[in-house]
C-alpha cells in the first residue's frame, strides 16, 4: 500500500512512518519540512497521487478552544478534499479519548475534527486513545515556573505512543471501521505522579505542585471521561517500561 502521514514528524507521526515501513508500505509524509502545508493545501494534490490511505497524526500545541478548532477544521477540510479529488478510499484519524464529550480547549479542535471525518461520507476510521506516555515529559516542560512544575489534575491510562502507530497501520490496512475500539495503556496513573517519576529519572528535583484546572476541561480531564471506555483495546507497555528506556 501507499499510505500517506499528516504530520508523520511529529511524537507519533514517527512511528506511523516507522510502522508502515516495517510493514512493506511505502510512505508519504504529509509536512511542512515536505514541503507540504496542510492548512493551505499546498501540496496536496501532487503528494497524494496514488496514495491508498491517509493516517491523520497532525496536531497543534495551542491549549486555546478557538485555535484548536480552526487548526482541526481547516487541516481536516483540506486533507478531505484532497483525498476525494486524489481518489483515496481510506482515511485513518487519530483522536483522543473523551474529547469528544469534553470538547473544550485543545479538545474542541478534536471534537470538530471528529464531526467533519464522521460527516465525510468517504471510508473512513477514528481511533482514540488516551494521552501518550511521553506526555508526563511535555507536561513537565510546559508547566515549569519559578522552579515547580505545575501539573493538572489528571488522571490518565497512558499508552506507548509506538503501540498506537502500529494500531493506525493496522487500521489503515483494514477496511475502514468508523469508529474503532478506543486503545489505552494497561494503568490507570495520576498526571503529577507521573511527571514526579520522569522528572526523578531526569535527575530533577524541582517539586511538583498540582493544580486542578477550571471549568469544562478541568472537570474532563479530572473525571473517568479520558478513561477508555467498554471494549477498548489494551496496550502493552507501562509508563515505568517505557521510561527505563529513556536513557
């Protein structure tokens, strides 16, 4: 198969690539570094010429409701016109679990994003799954201030963000399933804990201080609401696995 990537640079974007390699594919990175724009089109039509699928990694780092939707609405529009034109059967996108219901602040865009593929009427997959375990290592980062890191109150089941490659190949390769099994790793961790446990295997000592957000998103992401749902699939490797491979 041909199989094209949006934003096949990125934390998962790589192992896609990577998966469908290894499975005999050949790939199309859907990029800037490309020399394709998703939010322009720009490229597109030459990029998808005889590709059979489309998996949809793409994502922006914006935390603000309005951005996140124009981002999702206008790369999704622009990957679906494409697709059609270019005459692509399969359009694989990932989501996150409990977006959906949340649909507030970087989750609108993805709530959006899940409206306009379900609406499409081509061929299409929506895999959610919960965050990535290397988001306790972004989490850090971002909320470092005056030497704490400050950290939502969360809780999560992570998953390697390898293993949910491997399932966007493997849908990819399928026929296309609507919405998929929701895929989460196999614990349920608190979001601090986590990123107390990566910043000790970084050799930090900055404390951690927890602080439940407000409103919509807050209430979300602190309820069972990004926890998978009955029939999800389960991943494999733990946060701990994951993080002695940090070295």
């Amino acid at each position: 198969m041909k199989i094209a990537v949006a934003g096949g640079t990125g934390t998962v974007g790589a192992h896609v690539v990577a998966a469908a390699r290894a499975s005999g594919h050949h790939t199309v990175v859907l990029s800037r570094s490309a020399g394709i724009d998703l939010t322009t089109g720009r490229g597109l039509a030459d990029a998808l010429s005889g590709v059979d699928a489309v998996i949809d990694v793409a994502s922006t780092s914006t935390l603000s409701g309005r951005k996140s939707v124009a981002f999702f609405e206008t790369v999704t529009r622009q990957l679906l016109e494409a697709e059609r034109a270019a005459g692509v059967t399969r359009h694989v996108a990932l989501s996150i679990v409990g977006a959906a219901q949340i649909a507030d602040g970087y989750y609108a865009g993805k709530a959006a994003q899940e409206r306009l593929v379900q609406a499409s009427g081509t061929g299409w997959t929506i895999l959610r799954a919960t965050q990535f375990h290397e988001f306790a290592a972004q989490t850090a980062a971002q909320g470092r201030m005056l030497g704490l890191h400050v950290v939502p109150a969360m809780t999560s089941q992570p998953v390697a963000a390898r293993e949910v490659a491997a399932a966007l190949v493997t849908l990819a390769e399928g026929e296309p399933q609507g919405i998929a099994p929701d895929l989460a790793g196999p614990r349920v961790e608190s979001m601090p804990e986590l990123v107390r446990r990566w910043l000790r295997h970084m050799g930090s000592k900055g404390p951690v201080l927890t602080v439940p957000l407000p409103g919509r998103f807050g209430r979300g992401i602190r309820s069972d609401t990004i926890l998978p749902g009955a029939g999800a699939t389960i991943g494999r490797q733990t946060f701990d696995e994951w993080l002695a491979e940090q070295d």
